[in-house]
C-alpha cells in the first residue's frame, strides 16, 4: 500500500527530445508527489511537485500530469539537454503514512548531445 | 538558498563501532528527517523529529539508531554498533518553515554522508 513503482528504469534521450518518466501508487490518502532530481554525490532536489486536486503542473521544461483515477503520475522534460542528465525519484507522502517521503526505485536519465 | 549541511561527507568505520553522523537544518524549520540510499537503490525512510521527539520510525530504524537535537541547530543520526548492511549515503532533510506556514510541504535535503563500513 505504501510504494511508489516507477518507471522505466533508465531512460536515453537525444537532445531537444521529450523525457517521460512514470510512476504509480496504491495509497489513496497520497496528498502530495514531487519529483526530486539527483546528481552523483548529490543530495535530491525537488524538481517539481504537484498535489491531486490538479491535473497538470508545469515549470518551465517540466511538467507534471496526474491521473487521480488511474493512481498515476508522470513527469514530463521537454527540449531534454544534456545537462538533464540525471536520476530522478518520484515520491509520495499522505496524512496516513505521517510525514515521511515514499520514494520511486528512480529512472537514470541519459540525454546524449 | 538556505541549505541543509551534511558532515562528514565521507566516513569510513570498522563494524561494531559507534558512529555519528551530523546535520545542520535549515534555521526557520520545523520538522527534521534521516533518509538512506544503499548504492545504486531508491531513498528510504528512516526517521522523522518534530519538537524534540522522533514523530515517526521506519522498521529499519531498530534500536541501533537514535537521533538527536542537542542544542537547537544540530540533529544527529547515532548507529550504536555498525554493521557492513548500513553502509549507504545517509541524507538529512528538513521542512515546514514556519514563518511560510503555505510552503510546509517542500522537504530540503542535504549532500549527504558516504558511510563505509569495512
């Protein structure tokens, strides 16, 4: 009830294309699902993030769509760069589950140049 | 940009020692996180502090950990007795600023300490 499956795994990309990185989640009472972007060596850090009474966020190159019904969500870089090159988690956190952040298994993002 | 400050960040200890790990939040914040990432899997939770008690443990957080606040800036992580299974990156995090009591939800993490236990 309390993970987050994501996928795929590792994704590669040419520059200037559209990176789509999925996730889903079984808890309902899931309130708020940012997106973090890790660096080797780095700590996350939110990217993102979108909570279930919209549809779609969006920042610039990114955007999030959520699909409440389907218990689904997926971030979305458009104009991919090389310097996107990354790790990304998904995560989700609900009254329910207290505080804490469930975490995405992460999708290793190449963009080649 | 406020930042949560991580030291050391690298530490390597034989099994069965103590081992501190240390943590700077940021100042305004209210709720402070120990997460661990073993080499190549996802971030996992470990520990949640509000107001000076822990609010909320993972089962991987068994009586060989604790936490601590000793002096309003600092939060420490303590494994009693190391073991080769707890070598990962260990990531501090903090949120909920409460002078932008809107803003509640953004966690900020930190660089994180490398542990190695050998």
């Amino acid at each position: 009830q309390q993970q987050v499956k994501q996928s795929p795994q590792s994704l590669i990309v040419q520059k200037g294309g559209i990176s789509i990185i999925n996730c889903a989640y079984e808890n309902t009472a899931f309130d708020y699902f940012p997106w973090y972007q890790q660096f080797p060596g780095k700590g996350p850090a939110l990217l993102i993030a979108i909570r279930p009474d919209v549809s779609e966020k969006k920042e610039g190159r990114f955007t999030i769509s959520f699909n409440k019904s389907a218990k689904q969500f997926s971030l979305h870089i458009m104009d991919s760069q090389p310097g996107d090159s990354a790790t990304y988690f998904c995560a989700a956190r609900g009254e329910t589950s207290g505080s804490r952040l469930t975490f995405g298994e992460g999708t290793q993002l190449t963009v080649n140049p | 940009e406020p930042e949560v400050t991580q030291t050391p960040s690298h530490q390597v200890t034989q099994m069965g020692q103590e081992v501190i790990l240390r943590c700077v939040p940021i100042s305004n914040h209210l709720y402070f996180y120990w997460y661990r990432q073993i080499l190549g899997q996802k971030v996992e939770f470990l520990v949640s502090f509000y107001n000076n008690e822990i609010s909320e443990k993972s089962e991987i957080f068994d009586d060989q950990f604790s936490v601590e606040r000793p002096d309003g800036s600092n939060f420490t992580l303590k494994i009693r007795s190391t073991k080769l299974e707890d070598s990962a990156m260990y990531f501090c995090a903090s949120r909920g600023d409460k002078t932008r009591p809107k803003l509640n939800y953004g966690y900020t993490f930190g660089s994180g300490t490398r542990l190695t236990v050998v």
